[in-house]
C-alpha cells in the first residue's frame, strides 16, 4: 500500500490507468482497476473490486462500496453513494448527492439473510441531483431522471421519468440521445463500445 503526504492512500493490489489522477485524501482499496485518464476527486473512497473504465470521473467525497463496474466516460458527480453490486454503464452521468440502495430489507441486527440486490444504470442515462435508486432497478438506456426523484422500478430506455416514486412523463429528444448518435459511430470506426472492467 502507498501512503502519499497528501492523504492518499493507493493499495498495492489496485491497478491505476496511465493518465489517471488521484486527488488528496482518497482512498482505493485492493483489488480496484481504474482505466485511463480518469479523476479520482478529493476524499473519494473505492473499496474493494471497483472498476472504472477510462476517461471517467469520479468526484469528490463519494463512494463506492465495492464490487461495482463502473463504464468508460462516466462522471459520478461530488458526494454520491454507489451501493455493492452496481452496474453503471458508459456515458453515464450522475448528479451530486445521488444515493442507491442493494437490499429491500436492513438486517441490522437481526436473524435473518442479507440478500443484496444491486441496481444498473444503462448506457447515456442522466441523473439529476438528490435522486434515490432502490435495489434491482434497471434505469434504461438514454433516460433522464429528474431531481429528487425517487426511483422504485424499471425505467424504460429514453424515458424521461421524475417524482417519488419516480413516474414516466415523457420521452428523451432523439437529438439528447447518445445511444443514437455517439455509440454507434464508435462502433463504426473500430472502437470497443465497453471497456473490459469485470473481474
């Protein structure tokens, strides 16, 4: 493990891309694999078994309790909380003060089995700031969800969806949807659409 005279603190058994910039005060525990040119923000803590694609950031004072996949050109925004078990696609972008949850039931305590559940964030979505995921919810490709919002079930692809619980109001402008326009031509010209970031 490294221990920089800035607060970082890198383990031994994480991988950081070339180009990736760790900021002061954060913490990536073992078994982390960053991709390239990425930004790790003041404070951020990975635990164990994140991996981030390249070109992404992820910000200041958020976390990632571990064992999550996180997609290339990603920006998880300042003070947001990644649940175990999460897939977050590329593109993706998740507004401050964003939380999600892996499990229906809290067990603290108590006599029965923690069954976690994680959550996926398709490719493009766009998540506005304070907004609430429950486990098992799959956020489709493209869709926006809108501030606040509280989000309890499936959102289809190109779905605008607000409120709590989070309801379907619309659909995202084909000219707002990356999933039509940016993938494809990376397809086109060679370019891997995903990033391998599992185990």
């Amino acid at each position: 493990m490294a221990f920089f005279s800035d607060g970082r603190w890198v383990s031994d058994g994480a991988k950081i891309g070339e180009g990736t910039i760790v900021q002061a005060g954060a913490v990536i525990e073992d078994d982390c694999v960053i991709g390239r040119n990425c930004r790790i923000g003041y404070h951020a803590v990975l635990r164990r078994g994140t991996r981030i694609g390249d070109n992404s950031i992820f910000g200041t004072l958020s976390a990632s309790e571990g064992w999550n996949m996180i997609g290339s050109h990603v920006t998880i925004h300042s003070q947001c909380h990644i649940t175990e078990d999460v897939k977050i696609e590329d593109w993706v972008f998740i507004a401050p003060f964003f939380c999600g949850a892996n499990t229906m039931r809290i067990v603290h305590g108590r006599d029965y089995p923690l069954v976690k559940e994680g959550y996926t964030i398709k490719s493009g979505a766009r998540i506005a700031i304070g907004v609430n995921v429950l486990p098992a919810v799959t956020i489709g490709l493209d869709a926006l969800i809108g501030a606040g919002a509280v989000v309890t079930r499936d959102i289809p692809d190109y779905a605008i969806a607000f409120g709590s619980p989070a309801k379907v109001v619309g659909k995202v402008p084909e000219d707002e949807r990356l999933c039509v326009r940016i993938l494809p031509q990376q397809t086109e010209h060679g370019r891997s659409l995903r990033v391998d970031i599992s185990p």
